[in-house]
C-alpha cells in the first residue's frame, strides 16, 4: 500500500483499536499468479504479544486451502468519505478521506469440531460486544459434530506485518484542515461524521501542550 510518512500511523494500538470497531475485512491470498479474495468478519485478540486474527469460512469456498502456503493479507476499512475542494481556503481538487489497516501474516487451519466452535464463539462474543443485542452463541443439541466439520474451516491469521495510514488531510494547510472540519459537520452521513471525529482526535492529540 501506497502509504506516505504524513499518513503513516504506527500506534498499533489505534490499529488494533480500529480492526475490533470495523472487522469485515478483505482477506487476500495469492498462489500461482492466481489472487483469491473472500469477505469474512475477523477477530482480533492479542497472543504472546502478537496480534492474531480469529475468523472461519465455508468449507466449499476454496481459499483455505492455499491460505497456509502463502502470506495472507487482511484489509480493514476505518471510516472514508469525499473531501470537496469547496471546503478548501484556495480551490484545488478534490479527494478522499479515510482510515484503513493492511494485516499480514501466516495462517493456521482449525477443522476439528472444539477448535470451530471456539472460532463461533470469539466471533459471537466480539460482535455482540460492538453491536450488542443480548443474544448468546450456543450450538443446538440436534446438530452432530460432523456437520459443523464438514461446513465450515476455521483460521488464524498471526501478524508479522501492520501498516495503518490515517489520510486526514495532514498535507493541507491550517486553513484548508478547518475548512474541511467546518465542511463535515454540515453532513448527516455516518461515514463523514466518523471522518470528521477521526481528524478531531488527530488535531486535539497534536495541539501542543501549554
């Protein structure tokens, strides 16, 4: 990823942070000149001081069985929106806002049947902590093992590589930052509102303290 000292952010805390708040990532693996996507909310949770990511697919969907056999890289998307020269104190041209986390790293398969529920439940547990709505992982008395086998693969991805780029407009001037901060808080769109706190708590951390 193109990613410009300006727009490189390496608090792997705020990294951690936003892979926990936006999970439904793009998962990317590539095996003989052929690159494989799927769309899978992961979980991320710290191990031995490394961050590992927790996720399962469908046994029919194919990218499993590469995923061990090469890096795999997880792409998080933060909150983005369109950024209006309008805003800006001199006209110049428009562009995008946003935040975004790539994680790379080795993956481990889990197919037996404690190794995938335990995938169900980190995934249940994180969700309902984002989006609570009371509702509990259980796994019905009627259901063999060997269905949950033979339906879906788990994972964990063990990074070795983060990279975090916060695009808010640091290459602007004082002027063009306020434009655009006054700019977003005329919209309702939750994507801009998440942009326009994203740089808020940017801009506050890097006031210098009197």
């Amino acid at each position: 990823m193109y990613n410009p000292e300006k727009f490189n952010n390496p608090d792997s805390k705020a990294a951690f942070d936003l892979m926990y708040r936006f999970p439904f990532a793009t998962v990317i693996t590539a095996q003989d000149s052929e690159t494989t996507i799927s769309h899978l909310p992961l979980t991320p949770i710290h191990v031995d001081g490394k961050i590992v990511l927790i996720g399962h697919m469908a046994k029919a969907n194919p990218q499993w069985k590469s995923m061990c056999s090469e890096l795999v890289t997880a792409v998080f998307h933060g909150h983005h929106t369109y950024i209006t020269p309008q805003w800006y104190a001199e006209n110049d041209v428009p562009t995008w806002n946003y935040s975004v986390v790539h994680a790379k790293g080795r993956a481990e398969i889990y197919e037996n049947y404690a190794e995938l529920v335990n995938c169900l439940k980190t995934l249940t547990e994180h969700t309902e902590t984002v989006w609570p709505s009371g509702w509990k992982f259980f796994i019905p008395d009627d259901l063999p093992p060997q269905v949950l086998e033979k339906s879906i693969v788990g994972f964990k991805i063990t990074v070795e590589k983060l990279v975090f780029k916060n695009k808010l407009s640091q290459n602007r001037s004082e002027a063009d930052r306020a434009g655009v901060l006054n700019g977003l808080q005329t919209r309702t769109d939750e994507q801009s509102l998440g942009v326009l706190v994203d740089m808020q708590k940017l801009y506050t951390k890097n006031v210098p303290k009197k």
